[in-house]
C-alpha cells in the first residue's frame, strides 16, 4: 500500500502532550498529523508505546530524524537505518526526514552542527543520502538548518541546499524560522532565499518560535510563539510555492493544548489550509 505524506497541520507528538490528547479527544479534530523523532519511539514499550500506538492509529505520522548525522566524517549507522526502515513500514509513515547537519563521529554530539559550505561536503553529504535512501527503500527529506558561524564556506547557504538535493535526487524539509532566523544573523533577503526553492522538492514545511539575543542574533529554540513576521514569511512562502502541510514545531515551554491549538490554526490560516 502506497501512504501519502498527509495534508493540512500538525505538531510534534510530544510526551508531555499525551495527557491532554487523552483527556479531551476532540482536540485530535483539530490535529492533522503528528510529527515524531524515531529515535524516542523505537522499541519503546510500556504505557508510552502503548500510547503511541494508540495515536499513530489515530493520526498520521511524520519522522523526523535528529541522530544520523547526514554531515559527518564517520559512516552510517545502517543498523539504525534499518530499525528506522522497520518503523516506518510498522507505523505507515510516508515521510522521513533529516537535518541538513552533523551531530556525531565516534560518539553522539548532542548537538546539530553545521557543514562546510564547500564542493567537497556537497558531494560527501549527497552520497550519504543517497545510501540513506538505499537503506529505507524511498525518498527522504533534508532539513535547511539553523547555523550561526559560516564554515570554509565556498558558496552561499542556498547554494549548498540546492546542490546537495540536487545531487542526491533527494527532497526538501524547509524550515520557514530557519530560514527567518538565517536571515537576521547573516543578513540576506529571506524571501529571495524561498523564491530559488524548487517547490515541486518540498515534502511539507516546519515553523516555530525563536530568541532574540540581540537585534542581529536569533537562537532557534523551538521554546516559544511564533512571531509576526515568520507567519508573514510562510504565508509568502505558501504564494510562492502553493500548498504544503505545515508542522507547527513546540519543543519545551509548552503551553496548555488549547493554546497550542489556537497557534496551530493561525498557521492553517497563514498557510491557506
């Protein structure tokens, strides 16, 4: 059976939300579908798995991935890909997608490093997608990251994405605050930076909150409400590039489920869903 990456809004299937879901069902109306990192549902028995099961029957499933360091000097944990291979087919998940990034070489990081700008890494980075792809037997989704310090760059920040999905024949996650926050810290026009993505690449978009350190310094958080002008840039982002489903992302400071919900249909609204 073929699954399609759903339609419509969704957030982020986080534990400390599962209480709320199963005390007010009604709000899985308002729900288009979940998005989940496999590596916190893998093999998860017990009361939670049992939970998740109970949702991932409920609603559709996206996978975004945060460990196999697409970036990284070291080689692919196939194994894990496997398990990952196994998860999606158990669960019926269209869709898996990573970030444009590295986190580990002999050990985990913890953290989502940035790739050199450079021809090198282009060729390094889609030659790992492409066993990535290999391994789950479909297509993926690479994530345009947040980055705060350029490295050994060669080309632009746009210039890396398109040539590492080009390359790889591979499609796109954007993240429209990504690219907001990229925009302020170094300084480039974030609507010319939508306007170069090949629409017909982009499986489904990401928008969160961020901090201001300072008037030229965003942090990508995850921790707090969307602001104005990101949801100014996805509804430009939805004239330029039509429809696409929209992951409202809410990693820490969550606010109560009805407030999550109100922000999630202010998304629809900008994303003309």
């Amino acid at each position: 059976m073929t699954v399609e990456t759903p339609r419509g809004a969704g957030i982020g299937l986080r534990r400390g939300l599962f209480k709320a879901l199963h005390d007010d069902p009604s709000a899985l109306d308002r729900v288009d579908f979940f998005e989940v990192a496999p590596e916190n549902w893998i093999g998860l028995g017990g009361r939670l798995g049992k939970s998740f099961a109970r949702f991932a029957e409920q609603k559709p499933i996206l996978a975004h991935g945060l460990s196999l360091s697409l970036g990284g000097p070291g080689a692919l944990d196939t194994g894990f890909l496997q398990e990952v291979k196994h998860f999606l087919r158990d669960h019926q998940i269209a869709t898996y997608s990573e970030h444009l990034s590295w986190c580990a070489d002999d050990a985990h990081l913890y953290d989502l490093l940035p790739i050199p700008f450079t021809t090198d890494a282009v060729h390094h980075v889609a030659a790992r997608i492409r066993q990535t792809q290999d391994v789950i037997g479909a297509r993926i989704a690479v994530e345009n990251a947040s980055f705060y310090t350029p490295l050994a760059a060669e080309m632009s920040e746009l210039e890396f994405l398109l040539a590492v999905v080009r390359e790889a024949d591979c499609d796109i996650l954007l993240d429209v605050n990504n690219i907001y926050v990229n925009s302020i810290n170094h300084r480039y026009d974030a609507r010319q930076f939508v306007d170069a993505i090949p629409g017909e690449r982009v499986r489904y978009l990401h928008i969160a909150g961020h901090y201001v350190e300072a008037p030229d310094l965003i942090v990508d958080t995850h921790g707090a409400a969307v602001v104005d002008p990101v949801f100014d840039l996805l509804s430009y982002t939805r004239e330029r590039l039509g429809e696409k489903p929209v992951l409202l992302e809410r990693d820490f400071n969550l606010p109560p489920l009805p407030e999550l919900l109100a922000e999630l249909d202010r998304v629809r609204r900008h994303a003309g869903l």
